[in-house]
C-alpha cells in the first residue's frame, strides 16, 4: 500500500469520527431541547387536532384542543357537543396528534386559568364546574386570583353546609364548561 493510501485511508477514517461527533452531538443536543419540552407546548403544537384527554377523576373528553394557557386549555368537545375548559394540572393522561412542540413565546406568555374563568364570568351564564369532589353549577360571580365564587344554581346538588355562594379553589378544578 502506497503513502498516498494510507493518507487516503487516514482521512476517510478521520472524517468517519467527526461525523460520527457531530451525529453525537446532535443526539445529545436533541436529548437536551426534548428535556425542555413541557406537556402544554405538545398541546399547544396540536391545536385543531383530535385529542382524548382523559382526567384524574377518570372522566374523558374527545375533541380539538383551541387554545392552550399557562395551565388550562380549551377544547371542542364532540360528545356533546361544547367548549370546556380543562386544567392541565389534572390530567391524567391523553392521547391524540401531539406531534408537533410549539414553545411558549416569551413576548406574549401564557395566560393563567384566572383568566379563562373570567371569560366564563363574563358571559354571566350558568356554567358546570368539574371539582375532585364533583360537579357544581351555577354563575361565576366574581374571580379571584386562585379561587372563583359561584352562586349555586336553584336545586342544584350541592351539601348542605353550602349557602348560595360558593368559593372554589382553582386547584380542585377538572374541567369547566357554561351552559
């Protein structure tokens, strides 16, 4: 074998191992960014595609995810046929085209679940509330910053510790829909 082989030889070799770094590094690099990927940028990635989501309670929702806050997201139910509010923080699972990832942008943050109960307060319809403890209903009357008061609706199943007004804690909510 000549000089002029080996030397060929030599730098097939080395090219070999920097490509074979630099798929490396894309691997670690890829690993890295996946590892930033929170479960609210793969639904916001998904909006208008079909979705199941399923709740801790165990109560599932198909539908089209619509919008995507900080902790909540909105979605087109099919079976019947609503718009719900869903907290993020209570779901258990869900399945459906979360293929693409869409990050939060920075210049125009996520809006907090406060918000989308204010926009079902402002409708000042009766609106069904899915709590760990089971469902109210009745007008959001005033938002709070981690709670929402509700007039309980006439003869609606509630304790009967329970006056007319009702506070709820953002954090017992599951899903959430006006009427």
């Amino acid at each position: 074998m000549s000089a002029y082989d080996r030397l060929e030889d030599l730098d097939r070799w080395l090219q070999r191992e920097r490509l074979e770094r630099i798929r490396e590094d894309a691997h670690e690099l890829a690993d890295a960014e996946r590892a930033e990927v929170e479960l609210l940028d793969r639904i916001a990635g998904a909006v208008d595609a079909a979705l199941t989501v399923c709740l801790l309670s165990g109560r599932a929702y198909e539908g089209h995810a619509r919008r995507v806050g900080r902790d909540w997201v909105e979605l087109d139910v099919l079976h019947p046929a609503r718009r719900i509010i869903v907290n993020a923080q209570k779901v258990a699972w869900l399945s459906g085209g979360l293929g693409k990832v869409k990050p939060g942008d920075d210049s125009r943050p996520r809006l907090p679940m406060r918000s989308a109960v204010q926009a079902i307060a402002e409708t000042g319809r009766r609106a069904v509330i899915v709590t760990v403890a089971g469902d109210i209903s009745g007008v959001v009357t005033r938002v709070f910053a981690d709670h929402l008061e509700l007039r309980a609706a006439k003869g609606a199943d509630v304790c009967e510790s329970m006056r007319e007004l009702i506070s709820v804690p953002y954090s017992s909510i599951e899903a959430m829909w006006v009427v």
